[in-house]
C-alpha cells in the first residue's frame, strides 16, 4: 500500500471551499489533475486526466459525497490489481477557517 496525504488550513469558511471543491471544472489545474469528464455527484462516474499520466484518463466513481465536509473518489483495475482512493475531506476551524485534506492511497498487486 501506498498512501500520500497533505493537509492546509484555509482562511474560508468550509461551504465556500466545498464549492470549488465539488465543482469539476474549478478543479481542473489543481492536485495535480489537468482534466475532468463528468458532473462531481453521488454515485457518479467520472474520467480524470493528471499531469502524471496526461494522455490517460483514470475512470472513477464518487463513492462519498457529503456536503461540505467530504468526497471520495474510488477506481482501479479489474480484479483488484490496482485500487485507487482519493478523499477529500473539510473541517471547519474556530472562526471561518477550514482546514483541508487530501489524502490518496494506492494498493493492489500491480504495486509491486
């Protein structure tokens, strides 16, 4: 298993990051991705383009979405050869901070 995680306070109150957050097109040019296919919602499938691999797109599913605190992209490889999480989750701080996480982990046999 591989795991990467970064987390940043934020001077804005948690509804305010949640709405770039859960807006595809906001996030494109950040964390790393340069593309998204697809509406960021319950259930949905979405293709994902990042700058690590920029001419492959990476589907995968939002398994959480749960306003405005977290969201959970899951995808990966036919029989569990690769699995891919992406979380994002928001808590608020004292004032109108939030503070971000963004964590990914990466596991399955492909790995080795």
């Amino acid at each position: 298993m591989i795991r990467y995680s970064v987390t940043r306070d934020i001077a804005a109150p948690p509804d305010r990051v949640w709405a770039i957050l859960s807006d595809a097109r906001r996030l494109e040019d950040g964390f790393g991705i340069t593309r998204i296919e697809g509406t960021l919602a319950p259930g949905a499938t979405i293709k994902v383009w990042s700058k690590v691999s920029p001419g492959r797109a990476f589907p995968v599913r939002v398994t959480t979405f749960t306003a405005p605190a977290r969201m959970v992209w899951t995808g990966g490889m036919p029989l569990g050869l690769f699995r891919g999480v992406r979380t994002f989750s928001l808590a608020p701080l004292p004032g109108t901070g939030t503070r971000f996480t963004m964590e990914e982990v990466f596991s399955g046999p492909s790995l080795a």
